[in-house]
C-alpha cells in the first residue's frame, strides 16, 4: 500500500509562490512564477499526477510550483514519520 500525499494548503501554495516571486524578481527585475501554471503544477503534484511530457506555455512556471510542492510533500513526509 502506498504512503498518501500530504495534504498542502491553498495558504501554503501562495506562500511558495510569493517567496518563488522574490527569487525570480532577484534573478531578473520584473520577473516572477505566472500564478495559474505555478498553481496547475502544485495542485497536479498535490493529486499524484505524473509530469506531463508536454507543458505548453508557462512551463518554468509549471515546474517550480511542481518542484516547490514536491519539497513541501517531502517535508510533510518527514514530520509525519518523526
């Protein structure tokens, strides 16, 4: 039996998000994560989706909220099991 993904707030996501925004706007001024395909990769990892082979436009965006609830999950997983 598989171990179930940790449930990540809205809240949380958001967080990730404007902390993902300062970074890119560090990178290059005016810069940040578009929020819907930053949330589509959360929500996709959040369910256990796979990483779709295709993206489409936004896909930086796509793929760092993808990475940044991947790590929140991992973080999660350890809590639970401390």
């Amino acid at each position: 039996m598989s171990t179930p993904i940790p449930q990540l707030t809205l809240e949380l996501a958001l967080i990730r998000w404007s902390v993902m925004c300062k970074t890119w706007g560090e990178l290059a001024a005016g810069h940040a994560p578009h929020l819907p395909a930053f949330l589509a990769g959360w929500m996709c990892r959040q369910i256990g989706a796979s990483m779709p082979a295709e993206l489409g436009q936004f896909r930086d965006s796509f793929r760092v909220g993808w990475r940044e609830a991947d790590q929140q999950i991992e973080i999660a997983s350890r809590n639970l099991h401390e």
